[in-house]
C-alpha cells in the first residue's frame, strides 16, 4: 500500500511540473523515434537490426555468465561497428538525410523574393506544358508499345544523372519524346529528365534499385524507376515495353496501370506549384505540400 501511495505520490508531482517545454521535448523525441523505426523498417537496415539484437542479448548473456572472451570480443565489437554502419548504410542515411531537407519549406525561396508570384506563375505554365507532353507521349507510346523512361526534377536537383547523357534543353512536345524513344532512335535506352518543365537531358542512366522487395517480372526500366525514387524526389514515369503498361515511381514506391487520366491528375497533384493568389500578402505566403497518393502495386 505505501508503494502505490509513493508511486502516486511522485506521478502529481510529475504532472504538477509538467510543463509546455516538456510536451514539446516528448513530441520531438517521438518524432525521432517514429522516424528511426520507419527507416528501419523500409530498408534492409531492418535484418540489420535484428542481428544487432542477437549480438546485445549475446553480450548481456556473457556478462552473467562470465563468459570473458565472448564479452570482450562482443565490446570491441560494438564499439567499431558504428563506423562499419556508416559505410554499409550510406544510401539510406543519405535517403533519410534528404527527406528531412526535403520535408522543409517548399519554394520557400518564392516566400521574399520581390515578384515570385510572377514566378510561380511562369514555372507553373512551364510545368503544366511538361506534364501535358508527357501525359500525351505515354498515351501513345503505351499504344504501341514502346518502353520509355521519363525523370520529372522536384527540388532534389539530378546534375550528376544528367552528366551521364545529352543535354537537349527543348520545349516538350509529344512528338520529341516519341521520337526520343523511338525504337530504332540512339538515346531511346536511356532516362529522359524533365527540368521546369523542360525537356533538359535524355539518354541518361539511372540507378538501380537494391531493394530485395521488388516484383520479380519487373524489368531494368521499372527498377531503374524505383531505384531513381529511392535517391531523389524526383516523379518516374516508365512505359513498359512488353506489356504497354504505364507506371509511376515515387518515393521508392512503384504504382502501376495508370490511364491517361489518372496519370495527368497523378502528376499535376505532384508535380505542379501551387498558384499564388494575388491579392495575399507576402507575409502570409505558406508553401503548399504535396502528397502523393499510396496506390497498391
């Protein structure tokens, strides 16, 4: 009975002390945490972990049952691994690095800038003419069956992907890019990259995904699509060349059998700014975020 009433005793005083500090504190952790676990699980760092676990549940045996060497070893162990962790897991600390940065203010350049509204504008005519290109192009080539693989830049900026093809820098059309991968058409194997709704780059190669996730009758374009979304922020679209079917990768996930239809408002809700009004005041611009939608595969 004096435990619980001690116990009961040190919660009031717990509550009484809380404070506003002390809620934010809990959140931010919790937010760290919920973010760990989900990077965890998303990535091969997840069969990691639990070798890591039957590595520490070994060390706590071997200090109990005196077991010297195991614990010796076990200690010099962990005490390298982390720098053996930061070179296996690179990719997907980068990954989680990134999304952080990512996951800031979007154009927050458009929010001081004198004129960004004329900008945004700009940008998102630009933006509506490359999504209508590449809705276009993928309606044809899905009709006759010709593999295309289209990058669409968000704010993750892809020079080192570009430097690996040729630079075009024209306006989109549907007819560029169905001869861009045209069959028989020189840079027809490679990536095509869409930049502020530009056609900037094609011929370009992308990385592979490394993820033992991935469907089995997925061919090189849709795991280069998966792979170039698990590096960047960047929108994939692929058009398969077996079956016609058209796909899009974001986020490192693949969603698949998009109509001309679905993929013009899948892309506008990615892809395109949001437009400024024009009588709100500078102070009170908030970017806006878009989300991608969670299709199944």
């Amino acid at each position: 009975m004096v435990f619980i009433s001690n116990g009961w005793n040190i919660l009031i005083g717990l509550i009484k002390s809380f404070q506003i500090t002390d809620a934010l504190d809990v959140i931010l952790v919790s937010l760290i945490i919920y973010s760990g676990i989900k990077l965890v699980r998303e990535t091969r760092a997840g069969q990691l972990v639990k070798g890591i676990l039957v590595l520490l549940a070994g060390w706590v045996l071997s200090y109990y049952l005196h077991l010297h060497m195991l614990g010796a070893f076990l200690n010099y162990f962990f005490q390298f691994s982390v720098f053996a962790l930061l070179v296996v897991f690179q990719p997907e600390l980068r990954r989680a690095l990134e999304q952080i940065g990512r996951g800031g203010l979007r154009n927050s350049k458009t929010w001081f800038l004198p004129g960004s509204g004329k900008d945004d504008l700009e940008l998102q005519e630009k933006q509506r003419k490359g999504i209508n290109a590449v809705v276009d192009s993928a309606a044809v080539l899905q009709k006759q069956k010709m593999g295309a693989l289209i990058v669409m830049e968000r704010q993750t900026k892809l020079g080192e992907i570009i430097d690996t093809g040729t630079i075009v820098n024209a306006d989109p059309s549907a007819p560029l890019i169905c001869n861009i991968f045209f069959n028989k058409a020189p840079l027809h194997d490679g990536a095509m990259i869409i930049r502020d709704g530009m056609v900037h780059a094609a011929g370009c190669i992308l990385p592979l995904t490394k993820s033992d996730r991935v469907s089995v009758d997925l061919g090189t374009r849709h795991r280069a699509a998966i792979g170039m979304s698990e590096n960047s922020d960047a929108v994939i679209v692929v058009v398969s060349e077996e079956t016609g079917q058209i796909s899009v990768a974001v986020n490192g996930v693949l969603t698949r059998n998009y109509t001309r239809e679905t993929l013009r408002s899948e892309l506008e809700g990615l892809i395109m700014p949001a437009a400024p009004d024009p009588g709100e005041k500078l102070t009170s611009r908030i970017p806006s975020i878009r989300r991608a939608k969670k299709n199944g595969k």
